[in-house]
C-alpha cells in the first residue's frame, strides 16, 4: 500500500490513511495505529479481493471482512473471533483450526471450506452456503445450520 492513501473497508466507505510502515490514521477516532502485514491485507479493500490470499494464524479479531471475495484464501489457525464475515466468499477456503466464536457468517459461502477444527461455538450459522464439500469440526451439531 502506498503511503498517503486513502485506505477504504470492504463495503467501500473511506476508513482511514496510510501512513508507511503498516501504520494508519483511522478517520473514525483520529487516533494511529499499527498493523501487522496480514492485518492491512484483511482490514482493508484490496481492488482483487483477497482471493488465495495466506491469512493463516492472523488475529483477526472482530474484524469486519462482510463482501470479502476469500475464495480459496487460507485461514488455518486464523482469529476471526467476533468477525463479520455477513455475505463473504469462503468457497474452498481453509479454515482449519480458525477460530469463528461469535462470528458473523450470515449469508457467507461455504461451500467446500474446510472447517476441520474450526471453533463455531456462538457463530451465526443462519442463511450461510454450504454443500457437500464443506468439511465439518468432528462432532459438530448439523442441526444448527439453517438456510
């Protein structure tokens, strides 16, 4: 990212600037902050989306990715506790071990995710897209899932 821009979130609405270094003045709180590589890479948006991207084992916590294309990106080990991912492509995307605890997946796709290990516990699971490709924690309760 270029020093000086205008840093946009993934709905498109200016958020902040980039200030070198990883660092951002936030718009919201006019206060800096710094942020590790793989957080700039999810925080904002990225004119190819984050399409393959490797997130694997970033605190993501509470970040909000809702219309993010993550389409086969590689989240294993990621944080994404209370994240919104509402409406995001996770098709074929690698979340082994992430942690989703109160994560927002309302009308994100699933389908063929691996979800092995994944941390559901309190997610939003009501109208995501899944098939059966989509891999499942071991003994996970299919019974929460609703279209």
């Amino acid at each position: 990212m270029k020093k000086g821009k205008l840093l946009l979130n993934w709905q498109k609405e200016p958020v902040g600037v980039h200030l070198g270094n990883n660092n951002v003045f936030w718009l919201k709180d006019q206060k800096t902050y710094s942020y590790s590589n793989q957080q700039m890479l999810a925080l904002f948006y990225q004119e190819n989306g984050l399409q393959g991207a490797n997130l694997s084992y970033a605190n993501l916590y509470g970040v909000d990715l809702t219309g993010a294309n993550l389409y086969g990106a590689d989240l294993t080990g990621a944080n994404l506790y209370d994240a919104s991912l509402t409406g995001a492509n996770l098709r074929g995307a690698n979340l082994r071990g992430a942690v989703l605890s109160y994560a927002n997946l309302y009308g994100a796709v699933l389908s063929g995710a691996n979800l092995e290990g994944a941390d559901l516990r309190y997610a939003n699971l009501h109208g995501f897209h899944h098939d059966e490709n989509t891999i499942w924690p071991v003994g996970f309760d299919k019974s929460r899932l609703s279209s």
